[in-house]
C-alpha cells in the first residue's frame, strides 16, 4: 500500500486548524437569528441523534470510529460549502455500504476496499452531470421505483446473516438491546423516538457490565484496559498514520452499482428537507449541487479512512420536531462531530461495545431497511403484478439473495452490485405492455 508520510507537527496543525476554520464558516454563512446558546444545544441535540448510526457502521465493518466522525463533520462542511450554507442537511456514514464493504474487505482488504469507495464519488459526479444537463427525468427513467425498491430490500436482506452472527455471540444481550431500541420507537415521544439506536446500545452496554461483573447469562465482563490505556485527546488513527488508498479496479467498479440507491436516496432527502424547511432546494441550489456536494464528501471520505456518507433522515425528523431548521445549527452538529472525533477515550468505549449488542440492533435496523424497499414501492403505486415488473424484482432478488458472482479475470461483480446493474438493464430493455398497464392504472383508479 502507498504511504505518504508528512511531518508530525503539520498534521497536528492541519487537523487543529480545520474545526477553527469550520467556526468560521458556520458563523459567517448563517444569518437565521437564534440565540447562540439556542444554536449550541440544539446543534448538540442532532449530533446525538445521527451519533448511533454514525459510528455504528464503522464498528460494523471493522473501521475506526472517530474517523467517521471526523468525515461526518468535514463531509458535512464540504456539502454546506458546495451548496452555499443554504441546505439544512448532515451527512453521516451510510447504511447501504456496509454488505459491500464487509464482501469487498474480504477480496481485496480494507485499503482496496476504501480506494473502491471513491467509485461512489464518481456516481454522484456523473448524476450530478446528467441532472445539470438533463434535469430529474433522467434519473427517473434510468431508476424508477420498481428498481430501487428491490435494491433497497436487498440492501437490508443480504445483512441478515451478519445480524444473526453478531447477536448469536450472547442472545440474552442481543435482545435487552433490541427490545430497548423497539420500545422507544414505539413508544418514545418526542426526540426520545429519535434516538432508538442510542437508547438501544446504552441499555445493552449497561446490561453488559452488570452481568458481567455479576457473572451472570455467559456474559465475560467488558475489558476497559484498552479505554484505560487511550489518550484523552488524539488524532483519529487514520488520521494520524494516513496512507493513500490503494487503488484497484476491482473494488472501484464493485461499488458503483451499490451507490445507485444511496443517490436516489438523497433525491428523496432533499425534497422531504425542502419540504420541513418550506423552501424549493430542488430549485435553489438545485440537485446538480447537492449531488456534487454528496460526491465530494464520500471522497474525502475514501481518502481519510471512514465509510461513505450520506444524507441523514433522523436529523431531518429533528429538524420536523424541533422546527429549527437552520442550516448553521447543523455545522454545529458537524463541528460537534469534528471534536467528538480527537476524544480518545470515547474512541476506546465505543469499540468496547459487545458484539451481541451492535447485533441485536443490526437486527433491527436491517430489517428496517427492507421495509423501506417495501415502502418505496407501496409509495409509488408499483403493480408488481404486470409481467415486466415481476420479472425484474424476480431476478434482482434473485440474483442479490443467491449470491450470484460474475468474473472475468482478475474482475468480479456479485451482489447488490450485480443486482443493480441487471435491474437497470432489464428496465431499458423489456418493452412496456401497454394493455396491461392500462388495465393496471384503471384498478388503481377505481380502488
């Protein structure tokens, strides 16, 4: 692997500089009158309920922590700044990527698999390009929802397996922690049914060190010596040893195809954004911007050492609950991230989380991202009963659940990846029967 090592003293510098020049920006770029005690708490208060999903992707495919903070916040930045401060959205580690990280680690190891990650940044350059050019009917036509939909409900279904893996390790665990995470969400109010991810690790983590210490359901008690042993502030590892990514073809071509969803994701982001904020963001700054803004996050990303990002949900409903939608009090959140991220102690705690407790929230969260696959199609009034549409969930699922592989030499392609790209092919391929389709719009018209 390629590695560039600069001067100790310049890194610190580098890295000490960029959350003053991150102050700046989020003071200077905002001009949404609210207190600054107002802006600081509920900047917080985000962070917090984008924090469990943010670092729990990395805890699940073995990469640090406190990088995906750091590329949280500063991908956060880089988005604000390419749309001009005016999109109030936060990016955080992406869902989606975990399956294709944790295959494409195997084949071709960590360094090669975040090399490929910057084949996400080319997807959303090129989409960016073609909205530009082409506005959203371009997307729509290559990505309608009997596509996404699919791809979504594989990207949680092909999980299940690591799910089950992780909370097998101490069942007792695995279910303290998710039926936590299902009571908040169901009966939570407020920001509490924000935080179901949080709530559930807590709970876990406490059950965890009484019945460890107490000896108690096969749990071994939780080694704090590593937490004892880190500093209280340094740099995220990937930081302070960065290396370049190895680049590989193989990995770069293996994650396009899986940034497919996570775009149309973000199309759908920045509409229900707009739409909290009262403001028309597909207009002014436009999809082509955001887009680009997504793109250059999950580089920078790539090249520090953290998952891909995306646009986050949870803050969104945050946004909807609290109705502060402020775009400077989401660079706070991010300026939060960005300090949370050199804390080396709460680098320690995270990684000390049981397995069985990240599985048993796994086995919520995956399942959940199924479900929105479901959603997505119910939303836009797929008919999965016309012949075209059966045979391209048929085969995606298919093809995604099976494990379908193709190679050609040194290249493979398998899994969502190859899911996506038959998907796509099957749709500009298969011709439209229209008699079938218009007796399918008129049911739909008298029910």
């Amino acid at each position: 692997m390629g590695c560039t090592r600069e001067c100790p003293r310049k890194k610190v510098a580098f890295f000490l500089v960029v959350p003053l020049v991150c102050v700046i920006f989020a003071i200077r770029m905002d001009t949404i009158k609210l207190t600054p005690m107002r802006k600081g708490i509920v900047g917080v208060q985000f962070l917090f309920v984008a924090f469990g999903a943010t670092v729990l992707v990395p805890l699940l495919v073995g990469l640090d922590p406190a990088t995906a903070l750091f590329t949280a916040g500063l991908g956060t930045f880089i988005f604000h700044f390419v749309t001009g401060g005016s999109v109030p959205i936060f990016l955080g580690s992406s869902f989606a990527f975990i399956a294709p990280i944790l295959a494409a680690s195997k084949q071709w190891g960590m360094p090669g698999t975040l090399a490929g990650i910057t084949g996400v940044a080319l997807v959303y350059f090129l989409m960016s390009l073609l909205v530009r050019w082409q506005g959203r009917r371009v997307l729509d036509h290559l990505f309608p929802p009997v596509v996404i939909g699919p791809i979504i409900i594989l990207i949680g279904l092909t999980l299940s397996g690591s799910a089950v893996n992780m909370a097998k390790t101490n069942w007792t665990l695995a279910f303290i922690a998710l039926g936590t995470a299902v009571v908040v969400l169901a009966l939570g109010k407020g920001l509490l049914k924000l935080v179901p991810v949080v709530s559930g690790i807590v709970v876990g983590y406490i059950a965890a060190l009484l019945f460890g210490h107490f000896q108690l359901c096969g749990v071994e008690p939780i080694d704090f010596s590593k937490v004892a042993a880190a500093p209280w502030f340094s740099l995220p590892p990937s930081l302070a040893h960065f290396c370049i990514p190895e680049f590989r073809w193989e990995p770069f071509l293996y994650m396009i195809p899986v940034a497919i969803a996570p775009v149309i994701e973000h199309i759908g982001d920045v509409y229900v954004v707009g739409a909290v904020a009262g403001k028309d963001f597909v207009k002014d700054p436009g999809l082509h911007r955001t887009m680009l803004g997504d793109g250059l996050a999950c580089l920078a990303a790539a090249f520090l050492g953290g998952p891909p990002v995306t646009t986050y949900s949870e803050v969104t409903g945050a946004m909807s609950i609290t109705k502060v939608t402020s775009p400077q009090v989401i660079r706070i959140a991010a300026l939060t991230a960005i300090v949370f991220s050199v804390i080396g102690k709460l680098s320690a705690l995270l990684q000390s989380i049981p397995q069985a407790v990240l599985g048993g929230i796994m086995l919520l969260l995956f399942g959940t991202i199924a479900n929105v696959g479901i959603q997505n199609l119910i939303q836009h009034k797929v008919d999965v009963g016309l012949t075209r549409n059966t045979i391209i969930m048929a085969v995606t699922l298919t093809l995604g659940i099976g494990g379908a592989v193709l190679t050609a030499g040194s290249f493979t392609l398998g899994g969502i990846g190859l899911s996506a790209v038959v998907g796509v092919l099957l749709n500009l391929i298969l011709p439209h029967n229209k008699a079938e389709e218009a007796e399918s719009a008129q049911r739909q018209s008298e029910s």
